[in-house]
C-alpha cells in the first residue's frame, strides 16, 4: 500500500459497492497523518469533484 496508516484526500473514484470505504480506484490528491490538513488540501477539488472524499487507510482505534 502506498500510504500506510495516513489520510487521503481522494478523486475520480472507482467504487465495488455502495460503501464509501469499498473503493477500487481513485487519485490521491492529497495524503497526510492529520484529517484536517487531508481536508484543507482536498478543498480546492470539490467544486469539479463531487464524490471527493478522504479516508484513513489503517485500523482506526477507539481513545480509552
């Protein structure tokens, strides 16, 4: 995988089914440890990609 763990900011995407995380192809616009600076870079893209989206590629684990 080449982002391991991180937040894409995702375009042109290629879905298997209706869940969001079930994609089979997209453009990485953006990628990054934080969601915020995933979504701040991904903003310029939104107006002429309406399925824009990002997604963590790990496990996301609950803060005890």
């Amino acid at each position: 995988m080449a982002y391991p763990d991180q937040w894409v900011g995702l375009v042109d995407l290629e879905t298997n089914s209706d869940a969001a995380y079930d994609v089979r192809r997209a453009r990485v616009v953006s990628a990054g440890t934080s969601p915020w600076e995933v979504l701040r870079a991904l903003r310029p893209f939104r107006a002429r990609h309406t399925s824009a989206q990002h997604l963590f590629t790990g496990t996301i684990r609950s803060r005890r």
